[in-house]
C-alpha cells in the first residue's frame, strides 16, 4: 500500500509542476493586461497630481511604485512628471517611485516564486552553480541592466527577484536608471504640458537621445559578455568539482 502511494505521488508531482507553471504564465499575462489597461488612466492621475499642490510629490511618487508593481507602463508618467515638476524634481520623484516599486515588485518574485524556482535548481546543478556565481556580481549586472533599454523594466524587476541577487546590490543599482529617467523627463518637460504629454506630442530626438540608447546597448553588451563569462567559469568550476567528486567516490 505504501509503494502505490509513493508511485502515485511521484506521479503526481509533474503535473502539479506543470499546473503551477501555467497558472504562474496565467498569472504574469492577466498582471500585464490588467496593467495595460489602467494605463490610459495615467494622463487623469497626473491631472490629479498637479492639482494637489504641496501633496503632489508624495502622491506621485506613490503612484509611480504602484503602477511599476502593476506592471502599468511608466514612461507616459515620466513624461508627465517632466511637464509637472520640472527637470531636476521630476528625475528625483520618478527615481524614488520607480525605485520604490522596483524593490516591490523584486520583493514579491523573491519570497512569491523564489522558493520553487530553488526547488526546480536542485535537480540541475549547474544552473544553481551560475546562479550563484551570477549574484556574486549581480550589483555591476543588474546595474548595467538598469542602463540597458532591451530589458522591459517591470518584467526585469520580476525576473531579478527570482535569482540570487542580494537584495542590497539591486537597491544600489537603481542608479543606474537614472540616465534613461532623466532623458524621459526633459522630454515630458520640452512637452510643457500635461495635455501635450497625453496626446502623444512627439519631441525631436536630439544629441542626448543618440547618447543614452548608445550608452545603454554598450551596457547591453557587456552585460551579456559577464554573464557569459560567469557562466563558462561556473560551469566549467562545476565540471572540475563533479571530476574530483567521482574519483573521490572511485577511490573509496
């Protein structure tokens, strides 16, 4: 009786993985519509925001780390925040937000999926190994991924929380979105106003435009190189210790 009920369980066990994955997938879409949708209500939020005065800022900066955890597209708000506050307050506000919600949305891969994608990496070692080699790095990794324009911000933030890096190493390299924050804004700002940021008014790609995308695909680069690099170290760190693991276990 005990036999069939291990059989069974053991069985079992794919499908349960499978039924997770999927519902996980099912999960990720319906955030992605959902947040897609509450995306056109961001012109009438940062109405809002402007009529608040003093209370302006923190409104705004709470909005922004709900909506980078909602997966709602946060250029249009940068945009705005530029034709709200100005240059220098508008990068500071969307900073704290988009850091804020960063770290929200990092936090709840970290202790929501975390655990079975540990449970997935027990049975593929030289995953676990680069894994672990990658969060070694990870504040220059995900830094030069912040500059990065090829990684979708709110899926990166998600994806992030389901590696080893140190939570501290991804709270420093939010600076590195600050190039890319401060170009949208001065953007939003050269719009000078809300309803020009809402009906979608294109602003002329000058010089500074040119240098943040040449910035961020030479970060794009080198980022794949050290990933890379770490991963043929690790891999081939990992080969060399499994070799010493098999000749110990052949000499006893």
């Amino acid at each position: 009786m005990t036999d069939e009920r291990n059989q069974a369980s053991n069985r079992s066990t794919p499908v349960l993985s499978i039924l997770k994955i999927l519902a996980a997938i099912a999960g990720l879409v319906v955030l992605i519509w959902l947040g897609r949708q509450l995306g056109s209500y961001v012109p009438q939020f940062a109405a809002w925001v402007e009529s608040l005065g003093v209370w302006g800022p923190l409104v705004f900066i709470a909005g922004y780390a709900i909506a980078t955890v909602g997966f709602i597209p946060g250029s249009l708000l940068t945009l705005a925040a530029g034709a709200i506050f100005g240059l220098l307050q508008g990068t500071i506000f969307v900073f704290f937000g988009a850091s804020l919600g960063a770290m929200g949305a990092f936090l709840v891969a970290r202790y929501g999926a975390r655990r079975w994608v540990e449970d997935k990496l027990e049975s593929k070692p030289r995953f676990r190994t680069i894994d672990k080699a990658v969060a070694q790095q990870g504040r220059k990794i995900v830094f030069l991924l912040r500059l990065s324009p090829i990684f979708p911000f709110n899926l990166l933030n998600y994806a992030l929380g389901l590696t080893k890096v140190r939570f501290r190493d991804y709270v420093m390299a939010c600076f590195g979105m600050i190039p890319g924050t401060f170009l949208y804004v001065y953007y939003g700002k050269a719009l000078g106003s809300l309803a020009a940021v809402a009906g979608g008014v294109q602003v002329e790609r000058d010089a500074g435009y040119w240098v943040v995308l040449s910035l961020g695909l030479l970060a794009t680069v080198v980022v794949t190189a050290i990933v890379t690099r770490i991963a043929k170290r690790a891999l081939s760190q990992g080969v060399s210790a499994q070799e010493v693991s098999t000749r110990e276990v052949s000499d006893d």
